[in-house]
C-alpha cells in the first residue's frame, strides 16, 4: 500500500509514463520505485483502498466462522 510524498528527484509516472518533478505530490509505494502522478496516485490510492476493504472483508468472514459467528452461507447464528 502507497502513500503521499513530495518528489525528491526527476521521474516517470508508473501508470502513464508521464514525467514527474521533483517537488511535486507524488503516490509512492514504499519498498519499490513505484511513483505516480497525481491522476495515476488518485486511481491507485482508491484501488489500494479497495484491496484492504476486501481483504479486511475476507479476514472478517473467515474469523466469524472460526468462531462460530457466522456461517458459509453468511447466516448470523
């Protein structure tokens, strides 16, 4: 997952390969050299977004039928 960072050098957008300046608000994917532009970091922030929902989605169901919350079917017992 990404954050916000202020650009340290010159690069090239990860989505669009559009140039990016140094200075300028960039979303970083920290343990990579993956950098978006503004546009590409707005899409990716939500996409980020979604993939935790649905992981913390996932997690959620799977601990409820551990412990006898719920069901395969999604039935509250």
């Amino acid at each position: 997952m990404g954050r916000w960072i202020t650009s340290r050098f010159r690069s090239k957008c990860t989505g669009c390969d559009q140039s990016i300046r140094k200075g300028i608000a960039i979303y970083w994917i920290p343990g990579t050299k993956f950098a978006y532009c503004g546009d590409c970091g707005d899409a990716k922030m939500l996409e980020d977004d979604e993939t935790r929902m649905v992981v913390m989605m996932e997690t959620s169901f799977e601990e409820g039928l551990l412990y006898g919350q719920s069901n395969a079917n999604g039935w509250s017992l």
